[in-house]
C-alpha cells in the first residue's frame, strides 16, 4: 500500500496545472450510455474513478478507450452493443459510489439496470432513496433484494419531481434517465453545482432539450434518440481549492492554470477574510499566502454555491494554523470530521461537537505517521504536511489518488518536499 512522505517548512512557489473535474467527467463517462453513437470527452482527470469507470462501462459492453497522452487526456466511449442485462457489480460499486450514475442512463435506454447498493461510506450513510424516487415517479419499477437494486421501464414517462433534499448525482441521474423520457419532466430542488451544468451542457450537445441546469429547477423535454459528440470536461474546482488552500498555508506564491475562477468564489472570499491575498485572470487563480498572519474564520458547508464540503478538510488544516478559534459547520455529511484526529496527533487543537468542529490555533504542528481514511480528508493531511516540522507519513494514499492527478508530481513542482514510497502510481494508464 503506497504512502507518502512529506517534509514539511517550504513554500510552494510556482505554477499548477489544474486537471478535469473528475466529479463532472465520471456522469459524462455515465451519459455515453444514452446513445449508440460515439462520445469523446477530452480533459479527463488521470485518477483512480475515472480507471473504475471505465471497468464498469466495460463490462456492459461499451467500448471504453481511455488515453493521457501528452497532448490529450481524453477518452472515446462507444456503448452501441450493451450487454442484455447490464449491471455494475457490487465488486466495483464498493470502490465507487458514483457508479450508481449509470442507473438513469441505462433505464432510460435499455429499459433494465442491475446496480449494487452503493453501502456505506466513510464520511455518511450516503443513501441513493433519492435517486430511486425520482426513477419511480418516471415510471420505473424498482426491485431491492440481495444487496442488488433493479430498475425496469418499457418506456419513462415525464413527470414533475421536487428533491426531498438537494442531491448533486441524484440530480445528474434523474436527469439523465428524463432526456429520453416520454413527454416534459420538471426537476425541482435541484443541485446547482458546476458539474451539474457540465453534464447538462454534454447532454444538449447529444441532442437533448434541457433548461435551467444550474438553477433549482430543471425542465426536460424527452426525445426519441440521443447521438454521439465530444466535450471538454470542466476544471475541477475541489484541486483547484485544495492548491489555493496550500498556497496559503505555507506562505507561497501559487498560480493556478487551467482552472474556472468563477466556480472559487465562495473560498476566495473566505481566503480574503483569513488575510490572504488572491488575484484572479483569465482561467488562472494566484494566491499569495507570504502576506499578514492569517486570522480564524469560520465556515458552515452549503450546496452550491455555498461553502462545499469537499473543502472543508483541507480548510480545517489552514485554521489550525490561524490566530484565533474558528467554528467549522459541516451541514452535508453527518461524518466528515474524520481528518480532525489525525490532526491532532500532528499538534492541533481541535474539539468535535456533533456537527461542528472548534479549532483554536495557531498551533505549532510536528510530523507524524497518520492514516487517511477518505479522499478529502487525505488531501486535508497532505496540506498539514506540508507546514508540519520534520516528516509526514501518509499511509492508504489510494484514498488520494481517487481525485488527485499525480499529486506529488504537482506538488514536487512548486518546491514541496514529497515522495512516494510502496508501488509505482496506481494503474499507470499508458502515454
Ligand atoms: C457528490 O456526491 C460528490 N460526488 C461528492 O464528492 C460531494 O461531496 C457531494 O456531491 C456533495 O457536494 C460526485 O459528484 C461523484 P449528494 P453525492 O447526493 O451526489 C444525502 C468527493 O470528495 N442524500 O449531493 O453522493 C446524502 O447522504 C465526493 O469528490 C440522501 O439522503 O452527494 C448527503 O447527506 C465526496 N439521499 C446529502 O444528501 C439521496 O438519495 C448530499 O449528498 C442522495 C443524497
């Protein structure tokens, strides 16, 4: 099992490339599945999802090619010859959640889905009801037996649905099932999030009629067929923050390439109230960490456009490193501060109270040898790492490498002291 070692002290100074966003590239893999003609999605993040992704389409019987040659990071999906009966295995679910993505798709186009309940997960429960209600109120029948759910329509039908509560892929599934539904479906109480739009705009690019994605509500107008075409998948807003939030702790100078500084927002703002400098142009985000002491902050997380959980860890690690007590308020995940324990071995000071998380800084923090126990929480102990005295001992980084391309590659650029110990990269995908 790979880890990594990181010494701590040195400022990153210099420029990183962002990746795709693999949260908008893995509904988009999901959308081929609408069509028999071929999807090309370009910008596609090297990581571990996107590799379970491409086993799952497979093993239905689209063809997957998936290549991160130098020009191009970019894969070509044909799904005309699906299996009778698709289904994505419990074997794979188990290491992907996301892969319940393709349970709209393929009822929508093959009128059957075998999908494993997706179970537990580090940081909640995690349900999919959701996305079952919306399928249902389409007109599909559900069956959940043996670990396995089963969803079976002759044809969807379009209905009006409103989300008992705001579920990003829940938003992407019923959506993708209601593209080829009979008639309008009215999604409300939608998600919001950037790679919502995406998947939307690759959608319309298919061949779909869709408005409002992006807002809370959505209408679709099903159509008969959907065709092929090629997309470039958006940057991904999680690396992009996690970077910035890196600048900042170790006093940098970090310019972002390649990244969408209109999806930051809700960070920049925040990185301002701590006393960080942050310039934005054209697609690229420059955060100067080397100005006055950073100050305590507190954040709630939000959907979109709020404060997104998927940041919260790696802001827990800033804070600790502020003068002040910061209050952190994670409102999505009823399990999310499993990062703050591993902190506090390494020096911090930090109280869980239910929901919320107390952190008193500025504390002093020492290396250690810590676990990671989910992606975003092991992106929380790298940035920790990086500001500690001494060595850091990141074991389980196979968390990491779910939604980090190459991350001490990226990091190693810009002047940390990283490596990894254990095997080479994980399924090094060939140039
Ligand atoms: C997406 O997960 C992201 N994953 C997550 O990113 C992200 O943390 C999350 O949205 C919130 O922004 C992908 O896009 C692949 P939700 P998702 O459905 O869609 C409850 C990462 O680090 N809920 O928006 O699974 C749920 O339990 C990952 O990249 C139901 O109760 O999250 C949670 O409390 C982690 N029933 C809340 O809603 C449902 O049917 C929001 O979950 C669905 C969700």
């Amino acid at each position: 099992m790979d880890k990594l070692v990181i010494r701590g002290g040195n400022p990153l100074l210099g420029t990183i490339r962002i990746s795709g966003a693999k949260n908008a590239a893995l509904p988009a893999m999901a959308a081929a599945l609408l069509t028999d003609e071929t999807v090309i999605l370009e910008n596609i993040p090297q990581v571990r999802d996107i590799e379970t992704e491409r086993r799952l389409l497979a093993a239905m019987g689209a063809e997957v090619e998936l290549g991160y040659g130098r020009a191009q990071h970019r894969t070509t999906i044909c799904a005309a010859n699906l299996t009778k009966n698709p289904e994505a295995s419990y074997e794979l679910v188990k290491t992907m959640r996301a892969s319940s993505l393709v349970l709209g798709p393929l009822v929508a186009r093959a009128g059957f889905a075998r999908v494993s309940m997706p179970g537990g997960c580090a940081i909640g429960a995690r349900p999919i009801d959701l996305h079952l209600k919306g399928l249902e109120k389409l007109g599909a029948q559900i069956i959940q037996e043996h670990g396995y759910i089963e969803a079976r329509a002759k044809k969807l039908k379009g209905a009006r649905y409103s989300f008992d509560r705001i579920t990003v892929t829940g938003t992407e599934d019923v959506m993708m099932a209601a593209v080829l539904a009979e008639g309008e479906t009215v999604l409300e109480n939608c998600a919001r999030e950037p790679e919502v739009v995406d998947l939307a705009t690759l959608l319309v690019k298919m061949g779909a009629k869709i408005e409002g994605a992006g807002t809370s509500t959505i209408k679709i107008k099903g159509v008969s067929k959907l065709k092929g075409a090629r997309h470039r998948i958006i940057p991904d807003r999680i690396e992009a923050a996690t970077f910035l939030l890196a600048g900042a702790l170790t006093g940098g100078d970090l310019m972002l390439q390649g990244c969408e500084p209109s999806h930051l927002t809700s960070l920049m703002n925040k990185l301002e109230e701590v006393g960080v400098k942050v310039k934005v142009s054209k697609g690229c985000v420059r955060v100067m960490g080397d100005a006055a002491p950073l100050k305590a902050a507190d954040i709630a997380t939000e959907e979109y456009p709020g404060f997104p959980t998927d940041v919260q860890a790696q802001y827990m690690a800033l804070m600790t490193q502020a003068e002040g007590t910061s209050i952190i308020t994670e409102n999505i995940f009823e399990n999310r501060f499993m990062h703050a324990q591993e902190l506090c071995r390494m020096g911090a000071n930090i109280r869980i109270e239910g929901r919320r998380a107390i952190v008193r800084g500025k504390t002093p923090l020492s290396g250690a040898a810590v676990q990671a126990s989910d992606l975003r929480a092991s992106a929380s102990l790298v940035l920790a790492a990086l500001v500690a005295n001494d060595e850091t001992i990141i074991d389980r980084v196979y968390h990491i490498d779910r939604g980090y391309e190459r991350i001490e590659e990226k990091l190693r650029g810009v002047g940390a002291q990283v490596k990894r110990i254990g095997n080479i990269l994980p399924e090094r995908i060939s140039d």
